[in-house]
C-alpha cells in the first residue's frame, strides 16, 4: 500500500479514472457528490484503497480514518456512511433505499447537496465520537 502522504495524488487520480468508467449520464452527479465531500470535509485523504471505490479518511482513527465511501451500482448513486447515520436521518431518506450503512439514491433524480453534506457531517461525527 503507497504511504498516506501519496494518498491524496494517487487517490485523486483514481477517483477521477473511476468515475471516467461510469456511464456519461451520472459524470456530473458524482462530481457533484465528490465536491460536497471535499467541502463538508475539508483536508480528507482522497482514497480508492479501500473496496476500489472512492472513500475519504482521516489521520488517527479507528477504521483507517474511513468515514465516507461514494459508489454507482446501475441504477443508483449511493453514499457508503457510518452506522447509525442512515437510521438518525431516517426521516430525509424517505424515498431512498437504505441498509445499515448504504444509501441508494436513483441515478435519474435530483440529489439533495445539503444532504449530501449532512450526511457526510454525521458520518464524520460519528467516526470522531467513537475514538473519545
């Protein structure tokens, strides 16, 4: 595995090959999530190390630091996150499918950017509230 200080460039590049091999009509959206990521997280390792789907981690946590994975499995975008995330928001994933620790969003609809980064906020929470 490449050192963590390789990470951000190696994962950036395999993040952007990654979604380069996903059909045309979800490139934006994944971007899009891509962005919230990076914004609701600033200073999160890019990485495609982990189940070669693009994650996000922290330095000095349990997991690797992991919190946040985003994925597209025909048809739907879907948000890898921390348990209990999915189940606190509930409510405002109403319409989505959701397991434990996965939420599909259908690649044909709009998807909420101010969830998006709720989301990865509580899933970063719950990483930090852990290793108190």
């Amino acid at each position: 595995m490449p050192k963590k200080t390789n990470l951000k460039r190696i994962g950036a590049s395999g993040v952007d090959e990654y979604i380069a091999n996903t059909p045309k009509h979800v490139h934006g959206k994944l971007r899009d999530i891509r962005a919230a990521i990076r914004e609701a997280a600033p200073g999160a390792i890019e990485r495609m190390d982990y189940f070669q789907m693009p994650g996000y981690s922290y330095d000095g946590y349990d997991y690797d630091g992991m919190f946040i994975w985003f994925s597209f499995k025909v048809p739907c975008i879907r948000l890898h996150l921390r348990p209990p995330v999915i189940q606190e928001h509930k409510k405002e994933l109403a319409g989505c499918t959701t397991t434990k620790a996965i939420v599909s969003f259908p690649s044909g609809h709009e998807i909420s950017m101010a969830l998006v980064k709720k989301l990865v906020k509580a899933s970063l929470k719950v990483m930090k509230d852990k290793s108190k």
